[in-house]
C-alpha cells in the first residue's frame, strides 16, 4: 500500500456540520463527534473511498494513539485498497456530510439506542 | 297573610320550556319529589327570583343569572329565562312576572351584564307602576326576612350566626326578626319624642330669657342644650366613622387573608428557583459524564458491522486452516513411501501417490510461511474487531442519556410552574399588600379611639342632662304664669320619651319571652330526647336547647340545628304580622325517621301553607300521607327527562 | 292596596299598645292615655317619612294642651 496519511482533516464544507454536532452538547469535542460519524458512516454502508480537500485537522497520534482504530478499520475493510487513516478521514467526512444533511434533527440517541431495544 | 297559588317558569334552570306548579289555598302541605340535582333547589331560587331578581347558591352566594338559563335552550342559541307567581294578600290577588333576557342586540351572551331584568306586579288585575310595584313587594316579603320562609335545609350557617351577635350577619337577622316583630314602631317613636323633647326644652330656655327673673337661668340653659347638641352631633359623627372603620377593618381582613395566600406562593416561588439552581447543577454534571462517556460511544454503533466483518474473517479463518492442515497431511504422505493415509489407514496406493504428487506440484505458489502469515493477520483482525466489541458499554451510556433527559424534562416542568407563580404575582402589587397590614392595625387603633371617644362623648352628655336638669328644676322653682305652658309641653315630652322608652326595653323582653315559648312548644313536639326540656333564648334570637336539669347543651349536631331552626321559624311566625308560606328545600335530609315523622305531623301547626321538597328516601310517601291525611293538599314529581331537563308532573301513585 | 293600618297587624298593635298602656298605667299615670295611643298610632303607619312623624306627633301633643288648658 501507498504511505498512508499522517493527518487527518475535514472538508470545508463539513465544518459547519461537524460544529453544529457538537453545538448539541452530546459530545466535548470535535474529534469526538468526528469518530462518531464514521461509525455512522461505516454502519450505514458507506464503502472505501477517499476525500478530497480536507483540511489538516487532527494528527494521527491524537486520534489513534494505541493504533487500535486502524486495526479495526483493517478488520472491518479487509479488502480495501485504502489505507486505514485515509479510509477514516473518508469516512469521517462522509459520516459528517450524512448527519448533516438531516438537517438539524440529527438524533444521537435513536442512533445508539434504536427503538427496537426496549428501555431497561 | 301571603299564600302562593301558583307558580310558572320558563327555561328557569332544570325546567325546559314553559312549566307549571300549582298550590291549594286550603290550609296544608304540598310536597315536591325529587332526587338531588333535579331541581328542588331551582324551584326555591325561583321563587326569590320572581321577588328579589337574585338567585342564591351554596353559602348564599349570589348565582350569575346567565348560568340560569336552561342549558339544552342555551345549546340551542335561546337565552333567558322568566318566572310568574301568583299569590293573594289580604284577600287581593296578585300576578308577579320577572323576566331575564339578553339585552336587544346581543345575540350570544356571555355574562350578566349581556342581559336585562324587567318585572311586572298586578294587582287584582291592575298593573303597578314601577315605583308603586317596588314598595308593595318590600312590604309583602322583605328581603332581609325571607330566610325565614324561603328555608333551604341545606344552609343552616346562617343559622348558628343568630348564636353569636357579634357576627355582622348576627346583628343584621336579629335586626331583621325584630323588624317584622314591630320593634321599630317603638324605637321611632322614642326617637321621634326625643326629637322634639329637646326641642321643647329649648322653647322653654328660650322663654324663660324673657322673664327677667329667670333669665339668667334661661341663658344657661339655653347655653347647655346648645353644647349639648354640638356633643350630640359630636357622637353621631364619631358613631358613623365607627361604623365605617368597622366595615373597613373587616375589608382589610378579608385582603390580609389574600396576603397570607401570597405569602405561600412568594415561599413556592422561592423553593421552586432554588430547586431549579440544584437542578441545574446536577444536569451540568451529568453532562460532563455523558461527554466523556461519549468519547468511546463511536463503537456502540459498529456492533453490527463488527459482527459480520468477524463472521466473514471466521470463515476465511477456517478457509485457511483447513488448507494448511491438508498441505501438512499431503506432504507428509508423499514424503513416507509406504505410510498409511492417517484417515483410512490403508496405505496409499501408486495411483494416489500419483495424484497427491500433482496437488502439489499445482499448489505452489503459496508456500507454508506466506499461509502462516495469511492466518496471523485473519486472526489479529479477529482480535482487533474483539478488542472494539467490548468497548462501548452501551447500558451505562444509556443511564447516563437518560439522566441528563429527566434533569431537563424536571427543569422544564418546575420552570413553567415558577413563571405560572411569577405571572399571577405579576397582577398583585407586592408594596399594596404590605401597606395593609399597617392599614389593618391603624383601624384596630383607629376603632379602638372612637370607641372610647364614643364612651366620653357619652359622659359628657350625661353631665350636661345632669346639669341642665338642675337648672330645670330652679327654674321650676322659680318659674311663673309665662313658663308654665312650656313647661307643660316639656313635661309632656319628657314623660312620653321615657315612657316609650322604657316600652321598648318591655316589648323586646316579652316577644322573646313569647318567642322563647312559642319555639319550646314547637321544639317538645318534634323532639324525640325526653331529656330535652326547652328552648332559651339570647338577645339576638339564638336558641339553645335545655336539658330538663336545666343545664345548657352547647353543642349540637347537624339534624338538632335543623329542628332549633324550624322551631323558630315556627314561633316568628306565630308573633309576627308578616304570615305567609314557609317553603322547605330538604328539610329532613340529616334526621331520622322519627324527628321526621314529628316534624311532618307538626308542620300544619306553625303556618297555613307549607311546600316541602324532598327525595323519596328523605320522606317516603306512605309517611307523609300517614302522618298529615287531610293535609296533605298536593304532591308532585320532578321527572327526569335528561340530565339537563325536568318536567314538574303531579304524583300519580 | 298600600293601607295605612294593616288589618293583619291587628295582633301586632294589639301587642305594642298592651305594652304601652300598661307602662303608662304603672309607672306615667298621669299621660293621658288617648295621648299614648295616638303618638302610637302614628307610628304604625307604614309609609311615614321622618318629617310627618315629628309634625304628627307635635300636632298630637298641641290638640292635647289646648283641650287641657
């Protein structure tokens, strides 16, 4: 595989989007948010890609600092020709693109907590 | 003596459409059947409609009219309401209409003030003129006594006040018994002779002025009645600011009360803010947890993926390890001749070895180390997909959401409750209702000077009787020819006014003596406690019960107030001028069957025309019709037809 | 219809003048008793204001000194 990214980032016109998640409260910071949409984004579907333009954001160390994201993201795309922080800032963007364009009603608890899964 | 005849209603409460009830004028007891809520209450209020425009409710609160009308009429858009009563005074028949409608032009009203009353009164078929009709009905039923023929079982509060004449309420019935016990004529009369005592001292004074013998004593009478006067006038002035400060104490009572209910929800809006402020806090801190919670949240969504990307890494796991383990087995046969084939045990065959010898030829390309790694890596994903699996905690999570959920949901909730406070503090000036305390205890004060100054003012005028006297008798001494027809006169007044005086301390004390008699006669025949002996009677006509020991019972129950009440009703009737119908809503509702029994036998007794409306368990029929026979002139029904709407049909059965 | 004794007062006034008269008798026996009962009898009428009572009543009392005088 090709050298992957030493740093991930986010397209300009996701950072509206991406501050608006966090605006909610739900999560202390923009990396936080972040991780959350490429969960959204990999648990909707979304395949290996790669973005384009994004803007320098996060190092790679802060993100993954036991490299275990990279791990999962090696497991869970065996076959992608993609490297694995290049395939997260894909899929980070897409996640936050997605959440986006719910426009403004983005649910984070029905995503966590589907209402198929009944209260305790 | 009053006695109705007949009453008719149109859309009056229950009563739908036009509606009528009619009496005998024979001597005796109608009785109306109704369960509660059907309408007895109406048909009383309907009867102080047609007299007073009024219509009472519990605590003889006055009713808004426009809730009268009957409401499957108003439903329909057809408003008011009328009531007609026919009665005979005096042997002179009477018609009294008293109709409520919407003022012309309003087609929906909604309040009292959206309608008109207008009534007529004719006698002997001769409309009264509207002044002419007002004072004839003042003197038919005063509204002050009407409590005592208009009895509702129901409100005996009234009652208890007579008990206790410090009550406004106790003054004003005991005020009102006397009224129609012709106490009046006595005190107008003193009244009136004390008016023109003073005046015929004065003309005495005056004449003595002329005499030069007693003038000097005429100039000093003179001089006295003129102070006297001025201090007369004096104590007037300070009787009414009494009277008004009274009024004004009892005003200020009634807004501290107010205050004392603002004072709570000042307190409630106090504990609300503050629970606001904890609650705050608490939900600032959850938040910081749930943050941090969130931080790994990411991975509660891939269960899913996770668990199909680790299915598909199994089977590849699989895949792989059976492929090595068959290499393991096929070089090991070909590399041992004459082994046996681990599985069947039989010793592989030239044409097998053959076979396994192009396997593998055809499978290089991967040799053991690069199958080994393939395996290595399957199995750190594996491991990788694992290690994310258990991360996420998702139960806690969700306590943590649900937390921040219900500190928000109780911070929403007690902040509108505050703001619904805030609002109705909002209409109340805070620095008006602090004034009244003060305004309170300045009355109290303010009573409490003109009370004594009252008292002085008195004295004072009791010395100047006193000194005028003396100089009165010197110049009686003295006085001649010219004087004496002054004299005379004043003597006259003198002795007049203290004469009627005097009447009035008597005739008081004698109509309660009869009262007192007439209510013990009525109470011994409907009590059924032999040990009950009599009634006594209190300056402001409250009775007591006294037991043949002659011991007061002070405490009595509901049912004993109810026979007290009846008893007096019974007896005001007996003394006073004013006869006419005692008409009864409930009157058995608290009593056995024996006081009722009693009660029913002995109602004949006290008045000529009785109307008793009762429920069937209160006065079964066969009681009633036992008990009064020929008396009983007439029972009727109130007939259900919806839950807005009764018709009044006269008993069948 | 507005009548100035009212028949059914009958009993009441025979009350209020038993009253009177009786006082008179024992305690002013020299009032003259027709003097009583007119000043009483003014005041039973119903519709009297403050004005005519006075007058009547002075009326009353001049008609009984000029009899006696």
């Amino acid at each position: 595989m090709a050298n992957d990214k030493k740093t991930v980032g986010i397209t300009a016109t996701n950072a509206a989007a991406l501050a608006h998640l966090v605006s909610a409260g739900h999560f202390s910071s923009e990396l936080d948010a972040a991780k959350f949409a490429m969960a959204y984004a990999i648990k909707a579907g979304v395949r290996s890609g790669a973005t384009d333009g994004a803007e320098t954001k996060w190092n790679v160390g802060s993100i993954d600092p036991d490299g275990s994201m990279r791990s999962l993201l090696e497991a869970l795309f065996p076959e992608s020709t993609v490297e694995p922080y290049r395939l997260a800032e894909y899929l980070m963007n897409e996640g936050i693109k997605a959440l986006g364009e719910q426009g403004g009603r983005t649910n984070v608890y029905d995503m966590l907590f589907p209402a198929s899964e009944a209260r305790g | 003596m009053l006695q109705i005849e007949a009453l008719h209603l149109e859309d009056f409460g229950p009563f739908k459409g036009k509606q009528s009830l009619r009496f005998s004028l024979e001597d005796g007891v109608t009785i109306i059947y109704g369960e509660n809520m059907r309408g007895k209450t109406s048909l009383l209020n309907a009867i102080r409609f047609a007299f007073f425009g009024k219509v009472l409710g519990r605590g003889r609160k006055t009713l808004a009219l426009h809730k009268i009308g009957n409401w499957e009429q108003t439903s329909l858009g057809k408003f008011g309401f009328q009531v007609q009563l026919e009665f005979r005074e005096d042997n002179h028949k009477y018609r009294l209409t008293r109709s409520c409608h919407p003022r012309s032009g309003i087609v929906a009203p909604s309040d009292d003030s959206d309608y008109t009353i207008e009534y007529f009164l004719s006698c002997d078929g001769n409309v009264m003129g509207p002044q002419q009709a007002e004072t004839e009905l003042k003197r038919i039923l005063p509204e002050q006594i009407s409590r005592f023929f208009l009895f509702d079982g129901e409100l005996l509060q009234e009652y208890e006040d007579l008990l206790n004449s410090e009550t406004d309420m106790g003054r004003r019935i005991s005020e009102a018994i006397e009224r129609i016990l012709g106490v009046p004529v006595l005190t107008t009369a003193r009244a009136t002779l004390s008016a023109l005592k003073d005046k015929s001292e004065h003309r005495e004074a005056l004449a003595a002025q002329g005499d030069q013998k007693t003038r000097e004593l005429g100039k000093h009478l003179a001089e006295l009645h003129a102070q006297r006067q001025t201090l007369r006038e004096d104590t007037q002035r300070l009787e009414r600011d009494l009277e008004q400060a009274r009024s004004q104490k009892a005003a200020l009572e009634e807004a501290m009360k107010k205050k004392e209910r603002l004072a709570a929800w000042l307190d409630k809006r106090d504990i609300l803010e503050r629970m606001l402020r904890e609650i705050t806090s608490r939900r600032e801190v959850k938040q910081v947890e749930l943050q941090q919670a969130m931080a790994t949240a990411w991975t509660a969504l891939l269960d899913e993926p996770i668990r199909q990307a680790a299915k598909a890494l199994r089977t590849q796991e699989d895949a792989l390890q059976t492929e090595i383990m068959r290499h393991e087995v096929l070089r090991e046969l070909q590399a041992n001749a004459n082994s046996e084939c681990p599985a069947c045990l039989q010793v592989v065959s030239p044409e097998a070895r053959k076979r396994i010898e192009i396997s593998l030829a055809h499978s290089t390309g991967q040799d053991r180390g690069q199958r080994q790694r393939a395996l290595a890596a399957v199995r750190r994903k594996l491991a990788a997909l694992e290690d994310h699996g258990g991360l996420s905690q998702k139960s806690a999570l969700r306590l943590l959401w649900d937390a921040v959920d219900d500190a928000e949901m109780d911070f929403a909730n007690k902040k509108s409750e505050r703001d619904e406070i805030t609002k109705q503090l909002e209409s109340v000036d805070e620095e008006a209702l602090r004034k009244t305390k003060t305004d309170f205890e300045a009355a109290i004060k303010s009573i409490d000077a003109l009370e004594k100054g009252i008292v002085k003012s008195r004295e004072a005028i009791e010395q100047y009787n006193a000194d005028a006297e003396n100089i009165q008798r010197r110049l009686d001494k003295l006085g001649g020819g010219s004087l004496a027809k002054e004299r005379r006169r004043r003597e006259i007044y003198s002795n007049l006014h203290r004469l009627f005086d005097a009447a009035v301390g008597n005739y008081r004390e004698q109509l309660r003596k009869r009262v007192e008699a007439d209510a013990t006669r009525h109470f011994r025949a409907l009590t059924t406690e032999p040990d009950y002996a009599a009634l006594k009677i209190n300056d402001s006509y409250g009775l007591t019960i006294i037991h043949k020991d002659g011991s007061d019972i002070p405490v009595r129950s509901a049912g004993a107030e109810h026979v007290v009440a009846l008893c007096l009703i019974g007896a005001l009737q007996n003394n006073a001028p004013l006869r006419g119908p005692i008409i009864i809503d409930s009157p058995f509702g608290r009593l056995d069957r024996s006081h009722t029994r009693n009660i029913v036998k002995a109602l004949p007794t006290m008045t000529k025309q009785i109307i008793l409306l009762v429920y069937d368990d209160e006065l079964p029929a066969d009681i009633a019709r036992n008990e009064l026979k020929a008396k009983l002139r007439g029972e009727w029904r109130l007939e259900r037809r919806s839950a807005k709407h009764t018709d009044l049909v006269p008993r069948k059965d | 219809m507005t009548s100035k004794i009212d028949p059914k007062n009958d009993e009441q006034s025979r009350a209020l003048l038993e009253t009177v008269e009786q006082l008179r008798e024992q305690q002013f026996p020299h009032l003259s008793a027709d003097l009583v009962r007119n000043v009483l009898r003014i005041h039973s009428s119903a519709a009297a204001g403050e004005v005519d009572l006075v007058r009547a009543v002075e009326e009353a009392v001049e008609q009984h000194l000029a009899k006696v005088i």
